[in-house]
C-alpha cells in the first residue's frame, strides 16, 4: 500500500480556507487528474462510515476510487482515504 500525506501552509483567514476545503466537490476538483468526484445525497463530512466516489485518469483508462472521510476535525483536519474499487 501507498501512503501519501500532504501539509500545506496556506497564508488566509481559517474560515475561508475550511470552507474551501469542506466544499469537496469544488476543492477536489482542482486536481487534472479527477475526472468525476461522485457525492451521493446526504454525504456527511462527519460521518466516518460514508463514501463517495472519484473517477482518476491518470493516462491509462479511469480509475474509480472509493474515498471515506477518516478523521474530520473541523479548523484542524481533515483526513481522506482512498481506494481502488477495482483493486487494480
């Protein structure tokens, strides 16, 4: 398994930042890689036990990822864990 963990320092007002980073359709999109973000109806950030959906194209075909939010601690953290639905 591979494990990414990304910090990043970002100079602005911490509401404005969370915001931003809370809208995960709008804040997952800035990837090129995600192709489609998929969030079901009543997806709650606070609730460990949903998923949701990001199609990857990484340049070899679409790759569908289910994501669950693992660790949501609002103006903190947010932790995101991702895996290959087609274990591929």
């Amino acid at each position: 398994m591979i494990t990414i963990r990304e910090e990043i320092l970002i100079n602005s007002e911490i509401q404005k930042v969370w915001s931003f980073l809370s809208d995960l359709e709008t804040s997952l999109s800035v990837n090129k890689f995600h192709q489609q973000i998929i969030i079901p109806n009543g997806f709650s950030l606070t609730n460990t036990s949903h998923k949701f959906n990001i199609i990857h194209n990484f340049g070899l075909g679409n790759i569908n990822m289910v994501v669950q939010i693992t660790n949501y601690s609002p103006l903190k953290t947010m932790c995101l864990f991702k895996k290959n639905k087609e274990k591929l």
